[in-house]
C-alpha cells in the first residue's frame, strides 16, 4: 500500500495559507514593559509577559468590550520624578482599542512605584538596573473583531509613550508591542453540544438496530 498510495507530486503548487494575519516583530516568550490587569488590580509579581493575558482564564470574548487597566513599566528610577508623560495605543488585526481620555492625559499624577525582583528590573539612561520604577496605569476597553479561528486569536497592540523626567533636556520615546488573547465566546458550547449529540445518535442507532434483529 505505501509504494502506490504515497507517491507525492511536488508539482503541484503549495496550499492556500489560512486567513490568520502576521504578528510582525513580537517575540511571545520574551520580556516586556506592558502588562494587563483588571480594573483597580495590582501590578504582577512577574513582570512581563508579551502576551498580556497568558495567565488569566478564561480569556477575552471576541466581539464583546472589555475593559482592563494597561500598565506601563517605564524605565525611570522612582528616586527621578517625572515631568511629562503622553501615550498612545492603537490595536491592530481587527483589535478596536481605546483609552479614557482623562484618564490618558492625568497617567502623570496617577504613576504608581513597582520594586522588581533582583537583577530583573530594567535598565536605565545611566546604565544602572533599577530596583524600584515607575508604572503608569491607563484604563482601556478594548474589542476583539473579525477573529479568524474559534481559540487562541491573538491581537497584537502597540503602545508608544513619551516621556521626560526631571533633568532631562529632551523627552524620550519607548516603543512597547504585545498582544492579546481572545476566542469566540460560543465555541466551547457549541463544541461540546456537538461531542454529547454525536455519541447521543450512535447510541440511538445502536439500540435501534438491537431492536430490529434480536
């Protein structure tokens, strides 16, 4: 059977790719400077994930607002106060994401302090790693839309922010990029109607035919 069912034309050009977009320049496993919490929610200990929803479950619904407080681990040593503070986010792949705008232009007088772990907080214009930084927190609400796949859609989100602290002659800009989770909220249910009415049929079937030669 293999030598005439395994026979493979190479000719033939290669199938359709599926409708999933790229996500360009975001490394999933890797560090960095954004994270995703809920309302009012503390800071992670672990911080961060490019997928700013990796750890919650069960994940954003598509086609639904959510609203969550987006944090932004700026590389500033709390012992420098900070002058200004302008950010900005756009969604991407069908990701409709907006922020309060009063709430965007006070992320100045609301910045909170985070304390990193050893070794693990970034580094700053000096060089040196900072043990304690600041964090802006920004509340956003955010839909998922045109999803191309029932789980597992991910949404890249690209946040530009600029900012000068005390001392500085010239602002500086960071450039932070990551993504967001979301699933069509009536898959599981509808797979698993399918999975109990499946086996449901068979059975019936079963008995049926049982009860037609016995």
């Amino acid at each position: 059977m293999p030598v005439f069912l395994s026979d493979t034309e190479y000719d033939l050009p290669a199938p359709a790719a599926n409708n999933a977009p790229s996500i360009p320049g975001l490394f999933l496993r890797g560090g960095g400077n954004l994270a995703l919490v809920d309302p009012g929610g503390p800071a992670p200990l672990k911080c961060c994930d490019m997928l700013l929803n990796r750890d919650k479950w069960p994940t954003f619904p598509t086609d639904t607002v959510s609203r969550q407080d987006l944090l932004l681990f700026l590389p500033v040593d709390t012992k420098t106060p900070l002058d200004q503070l302008d950010v900005e986010i756009t969604g991407q792949n069908g990701l409709q994401v907006s922020a309060d705008p009063a709430a965007a232009a006070q992320a100045l007088q609301h910045v909170e302090r985070y304390t990193y772990r050893p070794d693990l907080g970034p580094t700053g214009t000096d060089g040196k790693r900072i043990d304690t930084g600041w964090v802006a927190r920004i509340p956003i609400q955010f839909t998922p839309t045109h999803p191309w796949d029932i789980g597992g859609v991910r949404y890249p989100i690209d946040v530009a922010a600029t900012y000068r602290s005390a001392g500085d002659s010239q602002p500086h800009t960071l450039t932070m990029r990551g993504a967001i989770e979301a699933q069509v909220a009536s898959a599981i249910y509808e797979m698993s109607a399918i999975g109990i009415v499946l086996p449901l049929l068979c059975l019936f079937a079963a008995f049926r035919r049982w009860r037609h030669t016995r």
